[in-house]
C-alpha cells in the first residue's frame, strides 16, 4: 500500500485517487475511499454524498467555490499541483480553511517536493501524497526547516511581533 505524510508522521494511504480516464474505462468502485476530479463530483454529487467515503480533487484553475457548498460532507479535498511552479493550490488550500471553515483533511498531490511542504502547511495542507520518485524521509523533514515565522499563517494568524510578550506592561 502506498504511503503518505499526513499531520506530520509518514501513513498509508487509504485513498484511491481515480482520474476521468480510469472511471470512464472502468466505473466508479462500489465500495472503499475513493478521490474522484470535480467534475465527476459535480455529475454524480448526490450519489457521492449518499456513499460517505467519496472525496474530491481540485486541478488547477478550478476553483474551491465549486465546493463550497459541500465541504461538510467532505472527508477530504485533494489539491493537484501539475508542476512544481504552479502556486495557484496554496491559495486554494488557504481559501478552504480561512474563507470556508474547512476542518478536514487538505491533501497536495501531484508535482509535490520536500521544499514546498512547510509552505503548504502554513496555508492550511496537512497531508502530502510526495511524488514516487522522493524518500518520504527525507521528505518529512521538510516540515520542520524552520520552528518561527515572522508572518502569520492560518495556525497563528498574528505576526511574530504581534504575538511577543508585553514586556512593559509588566512594570513593578
């Protein structure tokens, strides 16, 4: 079974990620989790909803707003990242947890490297299906390059010098 990084220790994926090809060749499964693309999602939404363990994946270009409406009943929302260079998922994976609340699991998929992962955490990404060819390892400590942010991110939102002590308001 293939593995993954998820809220920060290396697990198995329990998700299959199927693309339009795969289910117009073969049908959708009838049982086990499965990530469908969105416009899979938006053609078969209610027969999606009915079966629980149906999440979706956003490309590039498609916005969350077309999920917006569903994200309660969404396990996960999977971010695709077509090439390294695309940054338009970390304003989505931003747009999901500040603008729409979204408690649940944001997967990057795709073109997704060791550098990239502590920037995505700070834009709301708590899993990283890393590509194939990259040690998880290795990959995994590419959460913890750095231990302070001088911006605020969607953990602490304040700035560092926002969430300094009152150092003189602690006059004797």
């Amino acid at each position: 079974m293939p593995r993954l990084i998820k809220d920060g220790v290396i697990v198995e994926n329990e998700w299959a990620l199927l693309s339009a090809e795969q289910i117009a060749e073969s049908g959708i499964p009838v049982a086990g989790k499965i990530i469908v693309p969105l416009t899979q999602w938006l053609e078969q939404r209610d027969e999606m909803i009915a079966r629980g363990d149906v999440a979706v994946w956003l490309e590039a270009g498609e916005e969350p707003e077309a999920i917006a409406a569903d994200l309660d009943k969404l396990p996960l929302v999977a971010i695709n990242f077509p090439i390294f260079r695309d940054g338009r998922g970390y304003s989505y994976a931003r747009e999901l947890r500040k603008r729409y609340g979204y408690q649940g699991e944001i997967r990057s998929i795709g073109d997704v490297l060791q550098d990239q992962l502590f920037y995505m955490w700070r834009v709301g990404f708590n899993a990283y299906d890393v590509r194939a060819d990259r040690d998880l390892d290795e990959a995994l400590a590419g959460l913890k390059v750095y231990s302070v942010t001088y911006q605020g991110d969607v953990h602490t939102p304040e700035p560092i010098y926002r969430r300094r002590p009152d150092w003189h308001s602690n006059k004797s």
